[in-house]
C-alpha cells in the first residue's frame, strides 16, 4: 500500500488514540459493515480507510468522548 496523506493519517491517529475498549473496535466494524479484522489494519495504517470507515469511527469516538464528559470534536462527514 502506498503512504496515506498526512491529514488521513492525522485522522486515524485521532481515532486510535480513543480505541479504550475491545469493544470500540466492534462497534466501528458493525457500524461500517466491514470485519474487525480490517478495523485493525486501517487503524494500524496497513489499508486505507473507505468513508463508511470513517463515519462510523468518528462516530464511536465522539460516543466515547461523551462517555468520559467531554464534548463531541470530530464532525461526522
């Protein structure tokens, strides 16, 4: 795979630092119909994310940030 752009991986990045739970994973693969498996290897940089991914992902970490009491900062696209 090709090197993604620096403001897709800034994304991720984002996104995988509010992965707490096994379960968060879960919830963006059903979310965005794809197998945890591939949840992994966006997360761990080694596919490139589909928009489905990243609605669902910006979705679980805004969730997650409620959660914890913090207000909501990815704007789902």
């Amino acid at each position: 795979m090709t090197s993604l752009p620096a403001e897709l991986e800034a994304k991720i990045d984002q996104i995988n630092s509010w992965m707490f739970r096994a379960g968060s994973q879960n919830r963006i693969a059903k979310r965005a119909g794809v197998s945890a498996a591939q949840v992994s290897m966006v997360l761990n940089k080694k596919k490139a994310p589909s928009p489905e991914f990243l609605k669902a992902a910006e979705q679980v970490v805004n969730e997650i940030r409620v959660e914890f009491g913090c207000e909501p900062m990815m704007k789902v696209s």
